[in-house]
C-alpha cells in the first residue's frame, strides 16, 4: 500500500487516533537523543516497521547519507539511508503510537514533507510529538534544560520539568517544519521537546540528554518511570567532570557557564537560544570574552568533526 511516497507492510494496522513521535537527523539529533528515546520507546512496546520510503533516492544524496555494508549472521547486508515508520500499542493506555525516523531531505523537500503529511493524515494521527537534542550554552553539572511547547494539560503533568516560551529565533530552519505547519493547519496537535546539551561535552550518545526527554514524555502520556533510568548518564557526566578537574581553564569557563545558569537560566527556565536553532554559533548568550572565544572553537570543532550535513560517518542503522 502506498502513501505518498512511503511504502507501507501489508496488511496495514488500523489506528485508533494514534500520537506519533518523530525525530530529524542530523541537525537535531545531537547526542543521538532522538533516536536513543524512540529506539527505547520502540523496544518496550515492542514496535513493528509500519513502512519506508519506497525510492529514497528521490530525496536523499547517497553521498551524503552513506549506503552501509553489514555483517547480519555471518552474511554481507547491504542497507539504504532511508526514513522508516514504525508503530506500537501501549495495551496499559490503550494508545496507538507511530514512531518517525526522520532524514533532512536533499532534494525534492516539500514532496518529502507532503509525504509525511499524507501518512499522518491517513492515519488520523491525534498528535504529532518533535522530539530532539540540540548544543547550547549550559554546563554538564547542572540540570539539562528541555525547552518545547505543550498543551496546557501537558504542561500541568510536566510541570517543573519542561520550560515553556514562545520561540524567536528568525534565520535558516529544515524544511521538514512544513510537516508541523501543515498539522496545525489542519488542527492536529503539534507538540515539540528538545534538551539541550552542554556545547563543549561531544558525546556521540548522550544518555542525560536522551533520559531527561524520556522523563518528561513518561509523565505527559503515563509510560512506565522505569523508562527514565538516568544511571549511565550520570556516569558520563561524572567521567566528564574527573576529565576536567585538573585542567584550571576549563573547570574556569564551566564555572562561569555555571553562574549564568544559576543567574538567568535557572530563573528565567529558558535558554536564549530556540529550539529551531541548528547551529551552535546561534547562541546570544553574553558572556566573557574567554568564554565565547572558547564556544566559538568548540563550535568550530563540532562542525568539522561531522560529515557534510552533520552525518555521523559511525552511524550505521539503517534508519
């Protein structure tokens, strides 16, 4: 069965107005934090492939978004760069949920987001949930900062745990908020998280981030809390924290990150960058000189560390 331009596995589930969680790679999946949450959700509810695009092609650049050869059980696998939609059912809410592993389209973008659209809408999807990580200006030693927007009910069920502000942020964006803009046109709940991580902590997963998004999304849809197990994240924070102790310029600028956090963002319960912010050097926060200038190389550094358009050359999921 086709939908757009995704393929889907007969025979084709029927849904019961389900929530559908979707992450974009690679701009706002620092940390992998998107695509660790949805791979947790994925595995506890036990989630099937719903389908995948049928000609990637159309949209991707294989030479950008690199095919992969596997060794699957002791035989050669090839695999395409692809977006892949599965589905699950919470029997404990009873609540159908669609999981979208979103890629940054190269060409063809609206036909791509038109696509998604069509499959969301077929499905009468009740929300569509944004979920992702993004570097910011905040020290690993305080609480990581989620931003996003809510309904007002899920405000009250995460309250404390989710800053919410109106974005302001004016400059270069995916094109794949179309899929946002069409939902809300059509009156579709359109919801978003986005945590934000430590610009100078360059982790290709990062478990805080991803067990802080997992918090939040437990307390706004009644998954287990169990989910939220932030164990290995501490203990990448605390392996951060020993790495750094002796070197007195670093442990500096932490410091001073941590006294702005301390100061407006604690206060306040917002970063000053948005959550459609896709690029470190976006940040407007004022600090000292060393400090920015410290930011800035790590900046500088974070985008030379990846491939063209932010691909990480050792992800090999299929997805």
């Amino acid at each position: 069965m086709r939908v757009g331009d995704f393929e889907l596995i007969e025979p084709v589930p029927e849904f019961r107005n389900p929530i559908a969680f979707a992450m974009l790679r690679p701009w706002i999946d620092v940390g992998r934090v998107g695509t660790l949450t949805l791979t947790k959700l994925e595995r506890h509810l036990e989630a099937k492939e719903l389908g995948r695009l049928a000609e990637p092609g159309n949209f991707f650049d294989f030479t950008r978004y690199r095919p992969r050869m596997r060794m699957v059980n002791g035989k050669r696998v090839f695999t395409t760069p692809n977006s892949i939609v599965h589905h699950a059912h919470d029997d404990s809410t009873d609540t159908d949920y669609l999981f979208l592993h979103i890629r940054e389209p190269h060409s063809m973008g609206e036909r791509y987001c038109d696509s998604i659209s069509q499959l969301l809408t077929k499905f009468e999807v009740a929300e569509y949930c944004r979920i992702g990580g993004m570097y910011d200006s905040v020290p690993h030693t305080r609480p990581l900062l989620v931003t996003g927007s809510l309904t007002d009910e899920q405000a009250d069920k995460t309250e404390g745990l989710v800053s919410r502000r109106r974005s302001t942020y004016q400059g270069p964006t995916s094109i794949v908020n179309l899929v946002s803009e069409t939902m809300m046109e059509a009156e579709v709940s359109t919801t978003s998280l986005m945590a934000h991580l430590p610009q100078y902590v360059q982790l290709d997963e990062d478990h805080m981030g991803a067990a802080r998004i997992m918090e939040i999304l437990c307390a706004m849809y009644g998954l287990p809390r169990s989910l939220s197990d932030p164990t290995r994240g501490q203990q990448q924070y605390r392996d951060i924290s020993k790495a750094v102790e002796n070197n007195s310029e670093v442990s500096g600028l932490i410091s001073q990150l941590e006294a702005y956090y301390d100061r407006v963002l604690a206060e306040s319960g917002e970063s000053e960058d948005s959550e459609e912010s896709e690029t470190p050097e976006e940040s407007t926060s004022q600090f000292a000189p060393d400090v920015e200038r410290f930011l800035s190389e790590m900046g500088q550094r974070l985008d030379g560390d990846e491939d063209e358009d932010g691909e990480d050359p050792a992800d090999d999921e299929e997805g």
